[in-house]
C-alpha cells in the first residue's frame, strides 16, 4: 500500500486535527479544562476523556476488523466509562498528550490496512449500533467507512471541548505603541488583531500545526527557490526565533534591565541541520515550544507586560513581544501558503 492510498485524506485529517487541537487544548487554563458548559454535559476533560476511550475501542476493532470477515464489535456505556474513569479530576495535560498519543498511533494503524481489507464489503456488521453516523444493519459497510467516522466523530467532540462559553482567565493585550518595539518589526506587529492572545497563540499555531500536518514528508526538503529555506527549515526557524523572542519576553516582564542581543537566523538554519530530522518531529517541537510560550503569556499581569528593556539596539515592551511573535508565526505561515504549499505537486 502506498503512502498516497485513497485512506490518505482521513489519515491526514486525523494527524492535523490531533496536532493542531492538542495545541489548542493545552492553552485552556485547568478552571477551564474542568468547567461544564451546562448541567449533565461533559466537561472538556471529560470529553477529551471520552476521546479516549474512543481511540481506546476503535483501536481493537480497527485491529480485529483485518482478521476477522465482519465488522460486529462490543459497544460501551459512554456516559459509564467516563464517569468510572473519574476523567473530572484528571491531570489536564497528560489527558492531552494521551491522547494525541493514542490518535497518532491510530494514524498509523489506518494507513497501514492494505486497501483490500479496507475497502471490502461486510454484510454482517453492527454498525447500525457502534457507529457515530450509523449504517442499516441490512447495507454492507466496510472498514473503511468505519475508519472515516472515527475521525469524523472526534472533530467533533474536539469542536464541543474547545467551544468558548464560559471561559474564564480571557488575556486581552491592547496593541503596542510604535514606541514600544523596533521599526523592522511593524510587519509583524500589524498581523496580529488586538485580543485574548492567550487563545489566540494557541488556536493560531493549531493552524500552522494543521498546514504542517498535509505535508507529505517527502515534501518536507522542497523549496521554492534554490537560494530559499526548505520547509523543514522554515518550521525549524519558527521554532528557534519563538524561543529567543521568548527569552526576551522573560526578561523584559521581569524587569530585567539588561540590553540583549540580536541574532543572525541565517546562520542558525544551516547549524540547525533540519534537513537530517522529520517534518514531524520539527511540527512537534514547535508545538512544545509554542506551549512554553502560552504558559508565560497566561502568567503576566499588566504591569509586566507593561515592563520595558532593551533588545537587538532598540526599546521594546513585554507587551510588543507577545505581538511579535504571533505576527512572526503568521509571517512564515502566509509565506508557505503561497510560495510553497499553493498548488504545488513536488
């Protein structure tokens, strides 16, 4: 089975939307994670726990489905399972990252069913019972449609986990001033819409994580101009600049006085040796670092990030740096939309 089989689309789908949602996930504060939007509905928690046990029974029919002629599987008392599993009280950002684990390790499960099986037609099945869109039990299904409504179920409970009512902890930062940051940097500072940046930090990098997801990973050393990064350097730069602009960010908020310096990036692309590693572990560096980032930003009161210092020669505030580097995101994002992902086939 090639990599470009016909289960690709879902495949991907499933590795974007767990890359992006988990980043996304992680940026809600632990009030949030364990708020229900409305008595006897799930919390986030709770609906990431049943997230889970999803994965958890999809993995085993996923599995038994290549070995067996049908597709009849135990069900499970949702609502039991996570109230058994005391999902409400669970440590949130471990209940991410299994998850996102778990999600991964079906992605790969899904694209390494040769089509055949995957494809064939059962006449005896229950999915008229199991399944989130559910098939007449007297219609033959196949695994395939099994695999697709997976996937298709957990975006939607990923929707209903990251829905915005009744969050708490929303970060309003105004913009900065043109006092506040060095000229070179207006680019980047008018990118960004003046809000929760909190959130958007986090919901912004699930949709560079999601555009990082589609690219095959033989496409990870394309670029678009022999003189221009590959995309691989491209991800491994943002992910060396937020951890400087970062840097930055820590000493300026804590009133740390001392002028520091620039950095040249094209020297740091070619000593990263991005080339050498995966598109998807770059992706998910970037991720971690972004995390790292979030949490900081969650953590300034006013004053902080009203604080200023100096960087790179030039004045800059707290506040701008967090603008900075949204913007830097945005920045390479737009440049990859249109320089190398747009209607390409390399």
């Amino acid at each position: 089975m090639t990599a470009l089989s016909p289960a690709a689309d879902y495949v991907s789908e499933l590795r974007a939307a767990v890359e992006g949602g988990a980043a996304a996930l992680l940026a809600l504060s632990e009030e949030d994670a364990g708020r229900r939007p409305a008595p006897g509905k799930w919390s986030p928690r709770e609906v990431i726990g049943h997230l889970v046990d999803s994965a958890a029974n999809n993995h085993q029919r996923f599995v038994r489905a290549q070995l067996q002629g049908d597709l009849v599987f135990p069900g499970c008392d949702q609502d039991a399972w996570v109230q058994a599993q005391h999902y409400g009280t669970a440590a949130w950002s471990s209940l991410v990252e299994l998850w996102r684990a778990y999600n991964l390790h079906l992605a790969h499960v899904m694209a390494a069913v040769p089509e055949d099986v995957r494809t064939r037609p059962r006449a005896r099945h229950n999915l008229h019972q199991i399944a989130w869109n559910t098939v007449p039990e007297h219609e033959p299904t196949s695994l395939d449609y099994l695999m697709r409504d997976y996937v298709a179920h957990l975006k939607h409970h990923l929707a209903q986990a990251l829905a915005p009512a009744g969050r708490t902890g929303v970060r309003f930062i105004d913009r900065p001033g043109l006092d506040e940051y060095a000229p070179f940097y207006a680019g980047y500072v008018a990118r960004v819409t003046p809000g929760d940046l909190v959130a958007g930090l986090a919901t912004q990098l699930a949709a560079t994580l999601e555009l990082l997801g589609a690219v095959p990973e033989e496409r990870g050393d394309y670029r678009y101009a022999p003189d221009k990064w590959s995309i691989k350097e491209v991800a491994g730069h943002l992910s060396d600049t937020e951890r400087i602009f970062c840097y930055r960010l820590l000493r300026v908020a804590r009133g740390d006085a001392t002028p520091l310096p620039g950095y040249e990036q094209n020297d740091y692309v070619p000593a990263g040796a991005f080339h050498r590693r995966t598109l998807r572990a770059l992706a998910d560096e970037l991720r971690h670092v972004r995390q790292a980032t979030v949490d900081l930003v969650r953590s300034l009161d006013e004053a902080a990030l009203a604080r200023r210092g100096t960087a790179n020669g030039f004045p800059v505030t707290a506040r701008a740096l967090v603008y900075i580097i949204a913007g830097h995101e945005r920045h390479h994002v737009d440049v990859l939309r249109t320089r190398y992902l747009s209607g390409a086939s390399a």
